[in-house]
C-alpha cells in the first residue's frame, strides 16, 4: 500500500458534497446558554469530524495531571514490540502517587504498562514506559512535545510522562481533546480504556493480576468508551472521556472541576441532543484494468463512514480518492486497490479502504503465429548476444 500512495501523490481526485442518508433532524430541547459546569475548563466536541458542540476557557493552559498518560500511553503503543518481556528500570518506578504495583526487577511488556497506565493510572507505569521507549524519561518528553506538534496541540507542553507536575507542564481542555481525538483512532488504545477492569501479567516471575479502572463514569452512563482520570492538589480534578450514541462519537474534557462526573454526563445529554448521524456516501469510483477481461472495476468501502451533524450542516464534508492510474489482474473480489479520505473544514475525519467490488481474471493471450514467434525468438536472440 505505501508504493500505492506514493504513485497517487498526483491523482488525488475531490469529492465534494458527500452528502447523507439519514435526513430527520431532532429537536433542539437544551440551550448551550443555560449550560453551567464547576469546570476551571471544558469542551465537548464531535469525535469525527472535532466539530465543538460546547467550550468554556478551552484555549487556557492548565496542569492536566493523570490525562498526560493519554499521549504516554499512545506513545508506547506506536513504539510497537508490545509483548517483548523486559525488566523495569528500578529507579524510574520509584515515584509518588498512584501505581500498577511494580516492584524493582519485575519482568513486564508495553502492553501490560498501558493497561497499568490507564486503568489504575499507575505513575510507575508511565515511567517504565517512557524509559523502555526512548531510554530516559527528558528524551520521552520530547518524543510528547513533537507528538503534540504533530497534532495541533499548540498550548500544551509535555515534561513528565505521568502528569505529576513539572515546570511548565500543562494544556488546554482543547488540545486534549485533540490527543484524545487521535488516541481513539488507535483501536488497542481504545480497548483498553475502555475496559472497567482487566488482568495483566508482571513480576518477578510474572503472574496474573487483576487491575481496576478508576474511570467510575464507564459505569454511570451508557455508551462511555474512556478515557482518563487525573487528579493531583495543584490540578484538581481533571476527567477526559468519550462516550458513543448511534455510530457518534462524543469527546468530554473538564479540567479541575470538583464535580466532573455529573458534569460530563450533563454535557453528553447536551451534545447528543445536538446531533444526528450522517452516513457519507462513496462516490461512484473506477479502477482501470490492466490484462484483465474487463476494462475496470467498480471500489466500495467495507463499513459506512458516520459523523455527528449539526441541523443540515454537513456541507462542508469533502472527500480525497488515493488511486493508482491501474492495477494488474487478477483481482479478487474485496482487494484493497486504494483508499478514501474524508475531511471536515479541512481536517482529516479518517481514512478507508477502497476495496475491489468484484473479480476480475488475467485475459489469456491469443496463440503466435509461426512468425510472430520467429522474429520473438530472434529478437531474444540478438539481446542474449
């Protein structure tokens, strides 16, 4: 797929106006104006397309405490080599605050960190993590910072890996939203916030153990996907959550907010009477045919694209086809041959593949004439001299 997309560089095709299925629009019954929360900061966004349904002081920078474990997390999962057994590093999980329980010369994987970093939100985790991904915990802050830049988190700068204060660590309830927006395309990121409880393996042996999620809000309201507790004395109470209604995806952030968990469920009963789904449809695409039966062949996605619309404005959805100029028979039915992007005002709601809606078997030469096949035998002839 990556020579593909390094072909198609310049056969980028826009598709305007994908336009909707579903058409009825719900009533508007709660008004943002009469909206008040104990928040310092929050927003509330749509996760597809980061349209924001809901702010208060979102742009401030503020110390986020625990939900700076979202880009550690993120961080080690792309890192990759998950389930490789290795040894903590002894000093970096001696540190103050909540833990996953490890212990110096216990044996771990990235994976069984992550769980420890967002179920218990184990300081000692995050630590462990940021040293086995880039050797010590300043060079894993920079590896934060430059992921941040890549996301657009212009008011966020990343010191520790855990979220306990350092000089100059903080961000706005809006950019975390946007790490938030960007971890949940991650699908192992998503599982396991998700998840009220889960058992991981570590020690020295490692043996099963089970670990608790403090997000009470996957309990308290129906739909919630995630995401992250904080809390530390100068922070406050800091709370990132999603929660998913109908295909749609909400994105809650408060930060020091005393009372965040009726806060985020107040505001997820805002946003959702705010919305409706959209599914986008897939323009009608070719892909030509080389030593094929046919010509071309007609692309499909797999799963329909939904986002949350608000009212009849979805007009600004527009769409980028990555397709090579041909591809070689044969084709299977469902083989990927490109792929489908979809944006919002220009930012990117995702990517799908673009899958070959049927079959298509090599074309069979017709047979030589004695000398088409003399002057095919000389012309070798002549190379091999």
């Amino acid at each position: 797929m990556k020579n593909l997309l390094i072909k198609s560089k310049k056969l980028i095709g826009i598709c305007t106006a994908l336009c909707m299925i579903f058409c009825v629009v719900p009533e508007w019954h709660v008004s943002a104006e009469k909206l008040t929360t104990s928040a310092k900061a929050c927003i509330l966004i749509e996760a597809a397309t980061g349209r924001i349904l809901f702010e208060q002081n979102a742009q401030e920078k503020l110390p986020m405490a625990s939900t700076t474990k979202i880009m550690t997390t993120l961080l080690t999962i792309e890192s990759g080599d998950l389930d490789t057994e290795f040894q903590v590093d002894n000093q970096a999980i001696h540190v103050e605050g909540s833990s996953m329980g490890l212990q110096e010369n216990d044996i771990v994987t990235k994976r069984a960190l992550c769980y420890g970093m967002l179920l218990p939100s184990g300081n000692d985790a995050a630590n462990a993590s940021a040293v086995a991904v880039a050797g010590s915990i300043p060079e894993f802050a920079k590896l934060m910072n430059e992921r941040a830049k890549e996301i657009g988190m212009t008011r966020t700068c990343f010191v520790t890996p855990s979220g306990l204060e350092g000089t100059g660590h903080g961000s706005s309830a809006y950019d975390m939203a946007l790490l938030t927006r960007e971890a949940l395309q991650n699908d192992l990121f998503r599982e396991i916030c998700s998840q009220a409880q889960a058992t991981v393996n570590f020690g020295n042996p490692p043996y099963a153990r089970t670990l608790y999620n403090s997000n009470k809000l996957l309990r308290m309201y129906d739909g919630v996907i995630g995401v992250k507790t904080g809390f530390t004395d100068e922070a406050g109470r800091c709370l990132v959550s999603a929660c998913e209604r109908d295909n749609m995806i909400l994105i809650c952030v408060t930060l020091n907010d005393r009372d965040d968990w009726n806060d985020h469920m107040k505001l997820y009963d805002y946003g959702f009477s705010q919305i409706h789904p959209v599914e986008l449809q897939v323009p009608e695409i070719e892909q030509e045919l080389v030593g094929s039966t046919r010509k071309s062949i007609p692309l499909k996605i797999q799963d329909p694209v939904v986002i949350g619309a608000v009212g009849q404005d979805f007009t600004d959805i527009t769409g980028k086809i990555l397709l090579s100029p041909f591809a070689y028979a044969p084709v299977a039915d469902g083989d990927m041959l490109g792929e489908l992007e979809y944006y919002y005002q220009d930012r990117k709601i995702c990517s799908v593949p673009l899958l070959a809606d049927g079959s298509a078997e090599v074309s069979e030469l017709p047979e030589q004439s004695w000398i088409e096949k003399f002057f095919a035998g000389f012309r070798n002839f002549l190379k091999s001299a």
